[in-house]
C-alpha cells in the first residue's frame, strides 16, 4: 500500500486488474486510507514467489492537481495492475510504503527510487 505525505485518511481510491492464467478478477475501492499495489499479484505469495512491483507517480511535485499512480506487479502467482488516485494537490515529499497483509516485508526486499533530476 502506498501512503503519501503521511496523510493516512481516506483520500485514495484506485482500480485493479489481475489475473493468473486461468482466473481474471477486478478490485476497486474508493474512499480508503492508501493505494494497494502487488495485492492480487501477492495475495498468497509469500517467501516462494518473489517478483516485481514497479510504480509511475505522474506530477508528483505538481502542487495544482491530484497525484495519479499507474503500476504494475508480478509474481509467480499471477500479474496486475493498479491505477490509483491520492485526492490531494500538494507536491509529494514523502512516500510510505506498507505491506496490505503481513507487518514486514520478506528479508532481501529492496526498493529503489527513481527520479528525474531538474525536470
């Protein structure tokens, strides 16, 4: 779950697709307090399938609009996608990144920012 500028309300909703091979299902939730990334992809994953979850944070530093999120994850148990929304225009300048199931993340986990320096 991603959580921006420590404002843990209920100001996100996002949209999500995913599937396994043989099942496709969709999610949506409006109103809740983060936005869910890698869920359906890791619902039932834990330490034996590792995979990816990449996330594109469109304005970020734009302080007029609402931030809007597209990602994607995979695992061995299946893939997704996530189009989300945080209902708040201020530039983000923190970014908490919580897991929606377990109270840690699996040791060897990494995670790494990526940015446009000057933009």
């Amino acid at each position: 779950m991603l959580q921006f500028n420590s404002d843990t309300a209920t100001n996100y909703s996002f949209t999500q697709v995913y599937g396994n091979g043989s099942t496709a299902a969709s999610l949506r939730q409006t109103s809740v307090n983060g936005i869910w990334v890698g869920y359906g992809a890791y619902s039932q994953a834990g330490s034996t399938n590792p995979g990816t979850i990449i996330v594109n944070i469109q304005n970020y530093a734009n302080a007029t609009t609402y931030k809007a999120t597209l990602s994607r994850a995979n695992s061995r148990i299946g893939v997704e996608a996530t189009a989300g929304l945080w209902r708040n225009t201020a530039a983000i300048s923190t970014i908490v990144i919580k897991h929606q199931t377990a109270t840690t993340y699996i040791a060897g986990s990494t995670f790494t920012l990526y940015g446009i320096a000057a933009a």
